[in-house]
C-alpha cells in the first residue's frame, strides 16, 4: 500500500503502487520498478507471519474488553510516524500486534495487559557496536540506567545488516535477528552476528527495546554501524 499526500498535485508519496514503487532517501523523492523477493517464504518471515496469525487471534477469542481498552488508551496517546513522516494513531490492536510480534520474534511471551505508561520508551543515544573479523563477534553498548534496563524481563532485540562496502553512508535494510541481551546486564555485551564479519566492511545493526511483560512498550528503532576491525 502507497501512502500519498496531495495538494498542488501529488507533493509526497511513500509505498508500491502496481509496478512502481516510491520512496524517499536522503537525496529526496524517488520511483523504482517494484521488485520481489527471490524467496517470499524465508524461515524468519514465516516466524513473523505465524506471530501475526496467532496474536490476531488471541486478541479476537481470549483477550478480555478491558485488556484490549487498555491497548486502545495507550495507542489514542501515543503518535507514530507514517511512510510520509506524518503523525499518525494506531488502532488499540495495531499497537498490540507491533509490540508482541517482537516479543515472539525475539523468544519472550506475548503481553495482553495495554502498557499504562502512555509513552513510548525513550531512545538511547549511547547505543554504538565494534566488530572483530578475528572474533567473529560484535560489541553492543547501551546506556544501562534507562528506565527499561529495570523492568523485570525486558530485553534489547538486535537486529543485523548485511555487511556493506567501507564506503556506503546509508543502510536501511533487510535485517536479520540477532538475538536480544536482557535488561539487567551490564554493557558492553558479545553477540554472534547474523552475516560473516570481513575485516573492512561496514556493518549496521539497530535495536529496540521492548520493556517486559508488565510493561510491553516497544521503543523506536535505534540504529549504530561501525567499520568491521581486526
């Protein structure tokens, strides 16, 4: 679906329309044919799929009126951002499926109960990585004193690029998971990466934290890239 803002004619539009597909980078505006993925049935889109399939249905036949209220509170105060960068409100289920698809991803159990705090989490500007091609192993650092790290089971999902050239700037997926690093660690922590490290490359990986399952606020992604070392 295209996301589409008019005025003196079309002045934005984000999203696949028939054959096409537009897009916006740093540059500006632009059209590209649409392409599809060589292989639609990944192993980690059929997780996603099946976390879809199975959350909708848990919120349609055993969420109670009040649990699926109390997600609709919090999706009526908390704005997003669409394709456009306009701000936008999720639907109480639209917010829910967003913030326990990752759980599932991620191997933590679903949360029913809306979060009370009607606030996304805030972001970590100290979230940075290193990467050793002799270790195969990347670094992750992150403020621990961030409200999150506190909550009992609350996790840092990790997600990895594909390695780029020294020179690319600009990286805006596919990602790979690459795991999740509990909350009540202390940084920094080693995680195997999702692609072989090359001495040289560069790297991306972004996270989100998701706040446990008293507090299953799912913050904006947060994204770090470092040059891959010895």
């Amino acid at each position: 679906m295209a996301n589409v803002k008019y005025g003196g004619g079309v002045v934005a539009m984000a999203g696949s329309v028939a054959g096409t597909t537009h897009a916006r980078n740093r540059f500006g505006y632009y059209v590209r044919a649409r392409t599809k993925p060589v292989n639609p049935n990944t192993s980690l889109q059929i997780v996603v799929r099946l976390a879809i399939a199975n959350l909708t249905q848990y919120w349609h036949d055993t969420m109670t009126p009040a649990q699926r209220i109390a997600w609709a509170t919090y999706a009526g105060a908390v704005s997003m951002k669409n394709k456009l960068g306009e701000t936008i409100y999720l639907t109480g289920f639209n917010m829910f499926i967003r913030s326990n698809v990752v759980r599932v991803q991620l191997g933590q159990n679903k949360t029913p109960a809306g979060p009370t705090v009607l606030a996304l989490p805030e972001g970590d500007p100290t979230f940075s990585i290193t990467a050793s091609a002799g270790t195969q192993l990347i670094s992750v650092t992150w403020d621990p004193l961030l409200p999150w790290c506190s909550i009992p089971a609350s996790v840092l999902g990790l997600w990895m690029g594909q390695p780029q050239l020294a020179t690319r700037n600009f990286f805006n997926g596919p990602w790979k998971n690459m795991g999740s690093i509990p909350g009540n660690q202390v940084p920094p922590q080693d995680r195997a990466p999702s692609y072989t490290l090359v001495l040289g490359q560069r790297i991306w990986v972004y996270s989100r934290t998701s706040s446990g399952p008293l507090d299953s606020r799912l913050s904006e992604p947060m994204v770090a890239s470092c040059t891959v070392l010895a």
